[in-house]
C-alpha cells in the first residue's frame, strides 16, 4: 500500500495490523526520550489547505516520534494566495523528495489528484465532505481499546452527516469491523442516498438507547445561514446528547471540536462514558502506525519495532 | 442562416457503401455520385472517371446536426474557435451545428452577432449557426432586440448555461417570439434546488460526499416553462434532458399540446453517476450531471418513443489547466462532436437497445427543431453526407482531437463506428487521416 486516500483502501486484516502496530507504539510516548529511529532520513510533508489543530500536530508529533523529518507547508501566506494550483503546489513541493505527503484539502478527491502528481505516498488527512481516514482508525482503535472489539455492536453516527467526512470514514471502518451503524440527524442533513453506504437512517433519537456507542458530530454554526436547520436551540432540543438520553451502559465519542451545549450537554462529555480525550490521545500512535505503514513497509523487516532503541 | 467558409464543390463517386435515410426510405447498397456539391445520381453501378471513395462495407448516411454547440467565440478561444469547433464537428460528421451565445462578450445584440457570422464566413469548416441570447448579458433581467437579432441572423434564442430563472421574463420573450419568431431553447435549472451541487444528488454524491443537483430542479422547471408556452401559444426546446422526471413532464407537456420538443446528449445517454465512483475525473463534470441508471433508461425509452426529439452533443471545450483542478473547482461541461456517434452506437445500438436508423435519425433531427434545412440523401439534393465504417474500432484521444480541448467524458474508450469522410454543403471537409495516407 503506498497511499492511504480512502478507509477503502483498507480491509479488515490491514486495519487490525495498524492497529496493533499502533498499540506497540503507545510505549514509545511513555518514555523520557519519546521517539523511535524507524523512519529516521525519511521526509513527511504537512499540506494543509484548512486550518486544523490536532490533525496537524498529532501528524507532526507522529512522524518525529519516528524519527522522520517534518516539513510543515500552510496554504495561506505560501504561493497558493498567488494563485499556485493545486498541481503546480504538488510538483514544486515534490522536488522537495518528500517520502510522504499528508494533505488537509477542502476538496474532494484532491489527495487522489495529489498520488498522481508525485512519486510519494499521500495520506488524506480530510478531503471536503469526503472522507478523513485516520479519524477513523483512531476512533476504532479507541473502541478497541474501551470494549475490545467492535463486532456486533450498534453505533449511532449523531449529527450533521452531510457535512461531515468523518461520518463516511467512520461508517466504512465501523462496518468492515463487524459493526452496525446507524446515522441519525435533521433529514435536511442526511444526504439522499446516504443508504447506500449500507448504514440505517433514522430521524429523531427515539430508538437511540439500542445503540452501544453514540458517536456526535460537530454541529456548526454557518449551518443555520443555509436554513438546514432552524436555530441550534431547535436542533439542541431534538439531538442534543445530554444525561437524560445517555444511559449509563452507552459509550460516547466525538472527533472535536465540541461545541458545549450545541450537539453534547456539558454533563455527557465530563462523564465517565465519554472516550473524547481517549480519541485524541490516540490520534498519534495511530498516526504513527499509518506513517510506518506507508513507509516502513510490511515485508521491510523492522527488528526495531518490537524493541525499540531510543534514538 | 448558417454561414461557413468557401469549400471546393466535391465531385466524387461513393462505391459501394450500404446508404442509409431513413426520411429518404433508403437502406440499401447504393452508388451514391456527386457532382458540383450536389448528389447526381443514385444506383446501382456508377462510373466515374473522377475520385473514387471506396464503400464497400461501410455506411453512408445524411450527415449529423447538432443543434447545441459551444464554440467559445468571441472572448474564450484558448478553449475553441471556429476554425476548431467546425475541424471537431467535420471530425463528428457534423454537417451543421449551432452556436450557443454564452460567449465573451454574450451575443446579445446585432453587432456582435454580424461580425461573428462574419468570422465564420472565413473560418468555418461546416456551416454554423447562430443563437442569441434571450436576456442581455445572460443576467435573467432584460429581454435583448430579438427582432433585430433575428434579421441579423440568429436561429434562436437561448441563455443557455443559465435557465430563464425570472418566470415572468420567459412569459414576455414568448410573446414577443410572436414577432420574432424564432425558437426559444432553455436550460432548466432551479438554482434554489441545484444550489452548489457539482453532480447528481444521490447514492454516489452521498458516498463522496459532494454536493448534489437533484433531479427535481430540472423537472420542475420545465414544467413551469412548459405551462407558460401553453399559455402563450409559444415554442420552446428544452435543452440536454438528464432526469427521468423531465422526460415525463415533456411527455405530459406533448400530450397537453404544447409545442415542447428536446434533446438527450450521447454522454446522458450512455454514461451514469457510477463512473464517478471509479475515478473523480472532472471530464465527467458536466451540468446537468451525469445522472442514474433509471434516468438513463428513461432517456432511451424517450428517443425510442419520441418524446425525444433529437440528439445534440452540447459540445463545451475547456482548457487542459481549467479542467485539471479538484473536482469542484473544475469548470462543467465535456467535449462530444466527434464522438457522439460513436459513443451512441457503441452504446445503445451495437448492443440491440436501439436500431441503427433511429439513432441516424436522432443525430440529424436536430435541423427542422432550429429552422434548418434537414439532410437528405436524393438526387438533386446538397451533398450533406457522412461515410461510417462500423467495424473500426478506436480508443478515444489515441491520435488527440480536433478541437482545441481535450475534456471528452469517453476519452480512454474503446469505441466502435469510426467517422472516415465529411461532406458538408456539397465540399469534402473531413477524411479520416489513415485513409487519406492511403
């Protein structure tokens, strides 16, 4: 595997393996020099055409965790502004010989254009609506981690599905795993046609306590400018996850950024069922794993890896 | 009202090929001369002692019209101009097409329209027409001098690429077709219900998670506009048909009495949503979008039951740099002249969906819908013909293209139906290269 555009392009032996290899990794972070030499001389480029936070540093902290060198490359204030495209970007930056690019893009398809333009591996780290990857690693590997497995369990995806690629990451990965999804919103923010991801579609939380998990989407604000939905207190009132409609066996997660008292009541995210800082946590190890993954190899053998040397 | 440069008038004899007219009631091998541009003489066993094209095993049939072309002249020749769009149409077997007048500036008065009927009297390789756009400057707000621009020379009127959003201003530009007379094409949007859509809403814009046009947004504008032209007694043609519910408000419209006719393009007619799932390949962005196999199918049943009036490419060139973009950035529109036969037969008629001589039909109806003279194949008659070879079969883009742009959504294609000779208005404009280098 040289690119990572798509949770397609995975299959269920492939994320268990990173996922285990992500494990193996949570030790290195443990230690007083918290890095490991297996990508050392290796180059990852950052390009990052939306602002993120934790996508961009837990992809940073990953790739130098492994030893790897870290070029960190904005859209704004660079070439883009004037008026670079997308391919000339790429073929500039490629002479740069990155091993790796990881690429932030409001555009779908975009890390796919990008695996055609340069001879290095890309990892989509969010492409538009579309999909976002390592957000859904990370979010398995966190309900590994909690319940061991995810075979047989009932996920309600919460929220503004249209909008969100973590939704079409997250119900891919979850059924490849052996779980049952359910996406659940405003119908003015389910897509049409969304059952053909193989997901159920509900409208209200009525039948929400036969989930196991409630995974809440971010509900954000220009939403309301499109009439998607009429104020936020309207869509509070209908699909805010408060301690009232939690029940205490349910497990709650959320990519982040929350918005408190929006789609999450202040109660449910400090509770103990709440996997919210878990999922960031994991954001690295898992990271780690898709970068070594991607570069290390799997045939490459890594002596290494099962007992790391500091560097 | 077609306008084209000086071609030579063809005296060639066409041994051989099986000739096909429907209209003429021709489906036979045929002897088809031509002397001074005009078809002398039909039958059995001609003799010639000028040039010989050699038909055997191929076809001949009245050459195509496409009544929906984008020519990119004036403002945007990086694209196309009138030289290439007409080399791609003789390329096509085009005998004639039409412009579409959003271009830069809009052929929106006599002026603009004269000089580029003027420009085509020098560039042309086929005979081209003209449209000229209902409201100034494509903007939906003021009705443009129709008759003016009709005895300058416009076939008709359209804002195509825009719908006549404002319900009101299409009542007024059918009253006024009273005095113009001239055809009114529309482009059915509602951009409250397109909005931002880069495709068709449905199962592969859910799964990528673009923004989708449904299908509604086309349909329920022809609706309206077909319950305005009843009212008005007026004529409209109702441009590139994708939904399946647009092909029922048409018939709904034709049974009503209205004077409605319309088009399917070969990309609508043979290509689905699905092929977005394979690859996000923006030569298969185009509005209105590539759309649903049911849609698809209702497209066919509608040619075959003639709720669809002809086949029209809506040819729209763009630029290798405008194209190679993400995909919502990326400008609609693909290429289609000269592989719109090919694409169809390929498509429908070698699989035994649709026979032959509906398709030849089809692909030349568009003439009489624009007020143009319809190719036919008799004695005494132009030479408007195209020469097929059925059998050839050709990767779409090995050799480049014609036109200037290279975004055909059958680019990579393994086609069959290979267009080996043009003649237009009685002259030879296109020979395939392989045959000439013989």
């Amino acid at each position: 595997m040289r690119h990572l555009l798509s949770m397609e392009d995975l299959d269920r032996a492939a994320i268990e393996r990173i996922l285990d290899r992500a494990k193996t990794f949570t030790e290195v972070s443990e230690r007083e020099i918290k890095k490991v030499p297996a990508l050392r001389g290796r180059r990852v480029l950052n390009l990052f055409y939306e602002s993120s936070t934790r996508t961009r540093s837990s992809f940073e902290l990953a790739a130098k965790s492994l030893s790897a060198d870290v070029i960190n490359f904005a859209a704004s204030g660079s070439a883009v502004d004037k008026g670079e495209s997308l391919k000339d970007t790429v073929q500039t930056l490629s002479a740069y010989r990155p091993d790796l690019i990881v690429i932030r893009t409001p555009f779908v398809g975009a890390p796919e254009l990008v695996a055609r333009w340069t001879t290095a591996g890309v990892v989509n780290a969010g492409d538009g609506k579309h999909e976002h990857p390592t957000q859904a690693l990370l979010d398995v590997y966190t309900l590994r981690e909690r319940l061991g497995s995810l075979e047989g369990l009932n996920i309600w995806i919460v929220g503004d599905v249209t909008h969100s690629r973590v939704a079409r990451s997250n119900i891919i990965a979850f059924q490849m795993l052996g779980a049952k999804v359910t996406v659940c919103g405003p119908p003015t923010l389910i897509p049409r046609g969304m059952e053909a991801l193989g997901c159920d579609v509900e409208y209200t939380l009525d039948r929400l306590h036969e989930a196991d998990v409630v995974y809440t989407l971010r509900m954000q604000h220009e939403r309301m400018t499109d009439s998607f939905v009429p104020s936020l207190r309207e869509y509070a009132a209908q699909y805010q996850i408060d301690g009232r409609r939690l029940s205490s066996r349910q497990v709650l997660m959320h990519p982040g950024p929350v918005n408190r008292g929006v789609e999450l009541a202040a109660e449910v995210i400090d509770s103990p069922q709440a996997l919210i800082g878990q999922q960031v946590a994991a954001g690295v190890v898992v990271r780690m794993a898709v970068l070594f993954e991607l570069l290390a190899g799997r045939s490459a053998p890594q002596p290494a890896l099962s007992t790391p040397v500091p560097a | 009202m077609l306008d084209h440069r000086e071609t030579p008038p063809a005296d060639v004899l066409i041994k051989g090929a099986h000739v096909l007219d429907p209209r003429a009631g021709i489906d036979e091998r045929l002897d088809v001369r031509i002397a001074n541009g005009t078809i002398a003489e039909l039958g059995p066993d001609l003799e010639s002692d000028g040039e010989v094209l050699d038909g055997a095993g191929k076809h001949l049939f009245p050459g195509f019209v496409d009544p929906h072309v984008h020519l990119r002249t004036p403002g945007q020749e990086h694209k196309e101009d009138l030289d290439t769009g007409t080399r791609s149409a003789a390329a096509g077997g085009f005998v004639a097409i039409v412009a579409m007048p959003n271009t830069s500036p809009t052929v929106d008065s006599a002026p603009i329209l004269r000089s580029l009927r003027e420009s085509a009297r020098r560039e042309a390789r086929v005979p081209v027409g003209f449209m000229a756009s209902v409201t100034h400057g494509l903007a939906g707000e003021t009705l443009t001098e129709m008759a003016e621009l009709r005895e300058a020379g416009a076939l008709g009127f359209t804002d195509d690429g825009k719908p006549v959003h404002r319900a009101g201003i299409l009542r007024k530009a059918l009253q006024y077709q009273k005095l113009s007379g001239a055809i009114i094409a529309l482009h059915e949007e509602d951009p409250t219900l397109s909005g931002k859509g880069v495709m068709h809403e449905g199962e592969v814009s859910a799964r990528l998670g673009l923004a989708g046009i449904p299908s509604i947004s086309e349909s329920t504008l022809i609706a309206r506009d077909a319950a305005i032209a009843g009212y008005e007694g007026g004529r409209i043609h109702i441009q590139h048909l994708s939904a399946r519910e647009s092909v029922e408000a048409i018939a709904e419209a034709k049974a009503r009495g209205v004077q409605i006719t319309c088009e399917a393009s070969p990309h609508h007619l043979t290509l689905t949503h699905d092929a977005l799932l394979e690859r996000l390949d923006t030569r298969l962005k185009m509005n209105p979008p590539l759309r649903a196999e049911r849609d698809r199918q209702a497209l066919i049943e509608g040619l075959r039951s003639g709720v669809i009036d002809c086949i029209a490419t809506d040819h729209a060139p763009h630029a290798r740099e405008e194209k190679e973009q993400p995909f919502e950035d990326a400008p609609m529109g693909t290429t289609g002249l000269e592989t719109a036969f090919a694409a169809v037969y390929t498509e429908l008629v070698k699989p035994g969906v649709l026979p032959l001589e509906l398709i030849v039909h089809k692909l030349s109806a568009g003439a009489a819908l624009m007020g143009l003279p319809t190719p036919l194949i008799g004695v005494g008659k132009p030479a408007d013909l195209v020469l097929v070879d059925l059998d050839a079969s050709w990767e779409v883009g090995e050799s480049g293209y014609e036109s200037r742009s290279e975004n055909c959504c059958f680019d990579g294609r393994t086609l069959h139906g290979k267009v080996l000779t043009t003649i237009a208005a009685g002259g030879i404009v296109y020979r395939e290269r392989r045959l000439t280098a013989v």
